[in-house]
C-alpha cells in the first residue's frame, strides 16, 4: 500500500509538470497561430495541430489528475445517500475497482494497437511529425490512472467513513 501511496505521489509531481508543459505550449502554438494569422497574415501551418496534440495530452493527464485528487465528476444524488456507511465504503471501492479494471483494459488495446507497424510510418499532416508521439498519450495517461486508481481503491478500504 505505502508503495503504491509512494509511487501515485511521484506520478502526480511528474503530472503537474507535464500539466503546465502542455498547457503552456498549447497556449503560446495558439497565440502565436492567432498573432501570425490576423497580425502578420502569413498564417502558421503547424500552430493548430500543435494546440490539439497538446489538449490530448493535457485531457488525459488532466483525467487521472483528477482522479488522484477526488475532483473527478460524480453522481453525488445517489452516492451521498450512503455517506457515512458501509455501503459508502463498498460504493467508493468498487467506482475505484471499475477503473482500475478499465485502466487494464485500455492498457492492453494500447499494446496491440501501438505494436502495429504502420504506427511508426505515420506522420502528422501539417509538421509531418511521428504519430507515434501523440499516440503515446493514451497509454501513459491511462497508465497514471491505473496508479492513482489503485491507490485510492486500497484507501477506500483504509477509512470506513469513506474519507478517501
């Protein structure tokens, strides 16, 4: 458990410097998109297409962000019912466990997918780069939520009041 604990804190610093990365660098592709287009009218072709690879990546470490956090969308209506319970307890673990398990899942398409060998010959339309880049955030993210996933699965068992 303390590994785990240990190893989802370590996950969570390596998110929020690649959250900042991301967002600067999808910030600045879509000034300077804006600035090269309506100031300079000479448009950048490759400003867009930088901004979108940067939103997939920051979505999806975002996602698992939010769920090291406890700031993930929830139906609190019927969960809430419960606070306070055991069945509160069981609700949280078993939210944790379905991740987790469609954590697994994504993991598993990811490798057969990603060990294809037309993903290493695909390139990007405007920079011609490697796809293989962009493509890479799908299984980190859903690697860092399969941490953060665990994680919180074995806390729900730790507190019986459901303090996760």
């Amino acid at each position: 458990m303390n590994v785990i604990k240990k190893l989802s804190d370590i996950v969570f610093i390596v998110e929020k410097v690649l959250a900042v990365f991301f967002g600067t660098v999808m910030f600045l592709s879509l000034f300077l998109g804006f600035l090269y287009r309506y100031v300079f009218t000479s448009p950048l072709q490759w400003s867009s297409e930088v901004a979108i690879f940067s939103l997939i990546w920051l979505t999806l470490i975002g996602a698992s962000m939010g769920v090291k956090t406890g700031q993930t969308a929830v139906i609190t209506m019927f969960v809430d019912r419960f606070y306070g319970k055991r069945s509160y307890q069981w609700l949280l673990a078993l939210s944790f466990f379905i991740i987790v398990v469609f954590s697994i899942y994504v993991l598993y398409l990811c490798y057969h997918w990603l060990s294809s060998p037309n993903i290493f010959i695909q390139s990007s339309s405007a920079m011609g780069m490697p796809m293989i880049y962009p493509y890479l955030s799908i299984p980190i993210g859903f690697l860092f939520l399969l941490i953060h996933g665990l994680c919180k699965f074995f806390e729900a068992w730790k507190y019986p009041d459901g303090e996760v």
